[in-house]
C-alpha cells in the first residue's frame, strides 16, 4: 500500500524528466521515497532520479514495490492540475492501478507489468572534471547551438568552462572563465562531443527549476549532469554517451 | 514460459543448423571487433524459424555486445529508424549492467533491426529504407538487418543495401538436427517422449526450429508424450498462421494494427470470430477487460447474423473490424507472456458429431415427407417418436411407413434396431397400408 500527496509541480517535473527518454518506466516506491532509474532505446541516455519522501505533503509506503507506469497516459492525467495544485497518489497491489487524485477528480490508471522491463544499472564513471554552471547560460548556448548543428563538445580546463557547436559554416561557442561559475574542479583539460538533442532536453527540465546544473565531464566519456530542486528534496541525475568521433 | 524463449541459445555455438552461415558472421563480428569491418552492416535472410534472430542476440552474448533492437511491433518508420538506430549507432554506449567500456577499449552495441523487409510504410512515408541506408553509412556501430524476403529488402528504395552489407543466407534446418534439439528439451523439461513422436514433428515442421519447439511445447501438457498426441497436430500448418495472428490480434496496441492483421491471415469473420471467442479468455485475464472484449464480440455476431439471414456480405466489414479492433482496445491492460492458444472447441464438436447430425437430419427428413412438415419440424417431434418407438410393433410399422434404413433405426431404438429393421422389411412386402394404419 502506497500513499502520497505532493506539488502537482514536483510530480509533473520528474514524470517530464523521464518522459524526454522512454514511453514506460519502472519506478520503485519505497520508505524513503520514488526512484526511477532508465536508459532510453538507443542506450544512449540515462536517468537516475530520487524523489525524496521530505518533498511529499504527506508519505505512506508500508512496503516497497515497483510500478509500471506508461508515462504518457500519467503525463495527460497530470495535465490538468495547475502547479499549485496537490496531487494525490495511491497504490496498492491487489488493485493493481494507480489512483490519482486531483480536487475532486480520481483517475484510476493502469499499470504496465514490470516483470519484462529491465533493471537498469547505473554505469560508475570515472569523470575528472567537475563545473557547477548556471542553467541559464547552459540554456542559452544549447539555443544558440541547435540553430547550427546537431551535436556540441564540452571543453574544461582548469582556467574555465567551454561549449562549441559546429555547423556546416558556423561556430556557436560559449565560454564562461573560473569567476563566471559556481565552481571549478579540473587539474587536465577534458572534453567530449554530445548529441544535442538529448542534451537540450535534459538542460530543459532543470530550466526554471534549478539555478545550477553540475557536469562531471571526462574525455571522450558520458557526461553526468546532476540537478536538486524543492529544497534539494528531488534530485535528477542524466547520463548521457558521448558521440564517436573516431575509429 | 514460451520455450522458444527459454531455449533460445546462449551462444553462437549453441544455435543448431546453418554451419556456414555462423561462421561468415562470426567472420564479420571478428572484423568488427579489430575495428576495421569490411562492411559495417550484415544482413541475415531466410525462411522464418531457421535462427536468424537466435544468431544475432548469441553472437552479440559470445561478444559481450549490448543489444538495441528495433522489433517489428514498433511503428518503425523514418523518424523512429533515425531516433533509435541511428543515434545508437553513432554514440557510445550506456550498458545497463552498471559498466561503461568506450568503443577505443572494444565496447560495442549491436544494432538489430529485426524484419527488416517489413517496414512500416503508411502512404507518402516511404523512408523506412533510405533511414536504414543512411545509418549503416553513419554508424560506428555494427548493425544485424534479418528480413525473410531477402528481395523485398532489396528492391526500390532499398537497392542501396545490398552494397553496404554483408548478407548472409540461412537455410532450413535438417529435421535430424532439430529432433536432437527436441530430445534435449524434452530431457531438460523431464518429459519421457515417443522418439517417433519427436521425430515426426522434427520431421512436419520442414526446417522450422521455432515451430518445431512451439508444436513440442503445445502437446507437453503432462510429463509424456505419446503417439496419440500427434493427431493433435493435426491442424498444425493452418493452426500456426491463425495462432500467431491471432496473438497479434489480440495483443495488439492499437486498432488498426488489430484490422491489418485480421487481413493478413485471411480467414474469413465467420471462422475467425470462433477462433477469438475460444482463445479470448485465455489471454484476457482481467475481468473487466473479457466483458468488454465479449461486448465487442456479441455486437461482431449481430453483423454476422445479418449477413446470413439477408445474404448480404458487405457487413463483414463491421463484423470483422469490431471483432479485431474492437476486442483490441478493449483491454486496459497489457499482456505478455507466452499463451498456449487452442483449436476453437465448436468446430472440432462440429467435426465429430458430422455424421450424428447427417442421420438426424436425414430422419427427419423422411419424418417430414409423410407428416407433411418441415425436417426441422419433425426434428422437434423426434423426441416424441422415440417414445413411440418403445414400442417395437409399433416401431416396426412407423418404420416401414417412413422407409427407415438399419442405421436410422439404430439412432432412434439403439440395439433392437436389427430385430425391428427384419420386422418392418416384412411389413413394407405385404405392401398392405390397411395393416399399415392399423394402429393399436
């Protein structure tokens, strides 16, 4: 038996973050709070994301289980509660549906069998480098490069933080020094291309929910980008594999 | 558990049948492996069954490859070809066992685009192919495209493909060989088969592992498996067709893919429908989803009545479209796993009471003539006559006045049959209707 009422925000937020990768995902519910961890079909992205129990208005989970959601029927039922708006969760198994409620609406949604959807583990990188950047400036960049090209290298040194997009005939670069970001941790310059369709889609979730976005960047290795919101209550980590430049 | 899944093979070396075939592809795999592939692609063809798919996820197991696959379930047109195959193809790897390896350390994901000639291509989006074309020149990953019409890849838009990969043909697969396979499954699963059995079915499935193993599985109810069992084999060929139709069918997201696949099996709604309405609860395990499955059905049957009574065979449209998409979007569930599908029960009781009903009728034909009724009329008077017949000197005068044979008789009187039949010969010689008629 499971039980919570949250910020219809919180909820909308982590369902949106896993929505840009897969159509179904397996979350599990447990005393601490929902987790969900996936790759998308092309093995290419990856969420790890954690909703903290603290960001609930209310939390019961008596047991822990795992659900399968369809995350575009749960994206509709969710569309019609305003941010503000409390939504209230349940499950339990012998129901085997998700009940959500909002005001006075109850949608009984059903769920997909868990049993065939793969357990998705989270590779452990060894990134060297660490810059904590403003998403505002990520976003711009991302903007400005998606105008031109397909995919962006992330460059750090210790000296700053680089984007750089190319195109057939342009170049869209972005470069914040040592001062302009939160924070700086890179002994060896490191850098990595990426597909930037991914990557605007996981820099837009964080948009206008968090200030800042941590890269933990290696060269020619996955990208991490980790983001809180709500008090630090809900925590989204991305995965994403870098591009192959060469044979 | 379907055993077609849980035997499929492990590694390459596992996979039966098909030597050259393996070895070409390992051949190809290892080229990928040094880094320098002579063609980036391979396509695997041939008859369905033969172990195309099995090769490819054995040789991507042998080589510690991650697996993208594109299934033929997916809508897999140009957008889903590039979002999935091609942005695969040219990136890393993320594996889900917790490991990242890069391509410079020999990490690879295989690509499988299973039924590659089988795309889906709604008018005006014709770019399934060129999607496929344009990822093989891109990729950076090996790419498997198994098809069973190695011609229908080929042609128009996919001319292209033959050039960039490698195809690799597989042939069917010698019956002794697979009745070796069949023994083994049969040991593992504990089962004490008839060899003669396993050998006919190696023998019946001309070359077909997949249907070899699902004929194994549908007759390995208990623990034996004996001679008698393969009469139930008996509707395999036709059976096999409408079984994985009618999984599509009711498995079926949506409901047009439903409809299209009614098409595809070519049987007609009349039939159809009883084949539906016998397996509908076995893969509908939801209660709710069986009334209103049964709801779409019921209304199915309406059409096909109206068809019978006015003769007038454009409402099978109705009737097959609701009983497919119908029954399809009736399920709020999802379901999975392997179905044992049966034969439906009313035609195979329709089959065994043929003749029971052949002489009924044609007793009640006879009946009819000398009462002046209909046969299905006298057919409601049959059992009244029965009693009559206790009888037997009565039962031997109706008997000459409605000119009964031996047989019929038998079905009314059952063992006095003889006596009465010599009796009522008798009295249809003195050819007297007085005597006839005198009733006591």
């Amino acid at each position: 038996m499971f039980q919570g009422k949250i910020k219809a925000d919180f909820i909308k937020t982590i369902i949106d973050a896993t929505a840009i990768l897969v159509d179904e995902a397996k979350f599990r519910l447990t005393g601490d709070g929902i987790y969900g961890r996936t790759v998308d079909p092309a093995h290419v992205g990856m969420i790890d994301f954690k909703l903290n129990k603290e960001a609930f208005d209310e939390y019961n989970c008596q047991e822990e289980t795992e659900i399968g959601v369809d995350l575009d029927k749960l994206k509709s039922t969710l569309k019609i509660a305003a941010t503000e708006d409390l939504v209230n969760l349940e499950y339990n198994k012998d129901e085997g549906r998700l009940i959500v409620t909002i005001g006075n609406l109850k949608r009984k949604l059903a769920l997909l069998d868990t049993s065939e959807m793969a357990d998705t583990k989270i590779p452990s990188l060894d990134l060297p480098a660490e810059i904590v950047v403003p998403t505002v400036e990520l976003w711009q960049a991302i903007r400005a490069a998606e105008a031109i090209s397909d995919h962006i290298t992330l460059i750090a040194d210790k000296d700053g933080f680089q984007m750089i997009a190319e195109g057939d005939t342009d170049v869209v670069e972005l470069k914040l020094s040592k001062e302009q970001l939160y924070s700086l941790k890179c002994e060896e310059r490191v850098r990595s291309m990426f597909p930037l369709d991914y990557l605007s889609d996981m820099i837009k979730v964080a948009r206008g929910k968090s200030d800042e976005i941590a890269i933990n960047l290696g060269n020619d290795y996955p990208v991490r980008l980790s983001f809180e919101m709500a008090g630090g209550y809900i925590k989204i980590v991305y995965l994403l594999a870098p591009r192959i430049e060469s044979e | 558990m379907n055993w077609t899944e849980k035997y499929r093979p492990k590694s390459l070396k596992d996979v039966i049948g098909n030597r050259a075939a393996k070895e070409e592809l390992l051949k190809w795999a290892r080229e990928w492996q040094q880094g320098k592939p002579s063609k980036k692609a391979a396509i695997l063809y041939g008859k369905p069954g033969v172990g195309k798919t099995s090769s490819a996820y054995a040789l991507a197991n042998d080589f510690k490859w991650e697996v993208i696959e594109l299934n033929a379930s997916d809508e897999r047109n140009r957008e889903i070809i590039r979002k999935i195959a091609l942005t695969g193809a040219i990136h890393e790897v993320l594996s889900i066992d917790g490991k990242f390896i890069s391509s410079k350390e020999g990490a690879r994901k295989l690509i499988i685009l299973d039924e590659a000639d089988n795309l889906y291509e709604k008018a005006g989006d014709f770019g399934g192919k060129r999607a496929i074309i344009e990822t093989i020149k891109a990729t950076k990953q090996p790419i498997i495209l198994i098809a069973n019409d190695y011609y229908e890849l080929i042609k128009g838009s996919g001319a292209g493909l033959r050039g960039l990969c490698k195809s690799i043909e597989f042939k069917k697969v010698s019956s002794r060989e697979i009745a070796a396979l069949l023994k083994k499954i049969c040991q593992m699963e504990g089962i004490v088969a008839d060899p003669e059995v396993i050998n006919e079915i190696a023998r019946r499935c001309d070359g077909d592992v997949r249907s070899a193993i699902n004929d194994l599985q549908s007759i390995a109810y208990g623990k034996r498996i004996t001679r008698d069992m393969l009469s139930h084999l008996g509707y395999r060929d036709r059976e096999r067709e409408i079984f994985t139709g009618l999984r599509n069918i009711l498995r079926a997201k949506e409901m047009r893919a439903a409809i299209r696949e009614a098409w595809r099996i070519d049987e007609s709604p009349d039939n159809l429908i009883l084949w539906i309405d016998e397996n509908l609860p076995m893969e509908y395990k939801y209660p709710d989803d069986l009334a209103r499955a049964y709801e779409f059905l019921s209304r199915a049957d309406v059409f096909l009545g109206r068809v019978w009574r006015r003769q007038y065979y454009g409402l099978w449209g109705y009737a097959s479209e609701l009983m497919t998409g119908g029954i399809a979007v009736a399920k709020k569930h999802e379901y999975r796993g392997f179905t044992a599908y049966h034969f439906p029960k009313w035609l195979r009781s329709m089959a065994a009471s043929k003749q029971y009903r052949q002489i009924r009728l044609s007793i009640a034909k006879k009946i009819g003539k000398v009462m002046h009724c209909s046969s299905r009329k006298a057919l409601e008077m049959l059992p009244m006559f029965k009693k009559l017949f206790a009888d037997a000197d009565t039962a031997a005068r109706l008997a000459a006045r409605f000119d009964l044979t031996e047989e019929e008789l038998f079905f009314i009187v059952g063992d006095k049959a003889k006596e009465i039949y010599a009796e009522a010969e008798k009295l249809k010689k003195m050819e007297k209707q007085a005597v006839l008629f005198n009733f006591k």
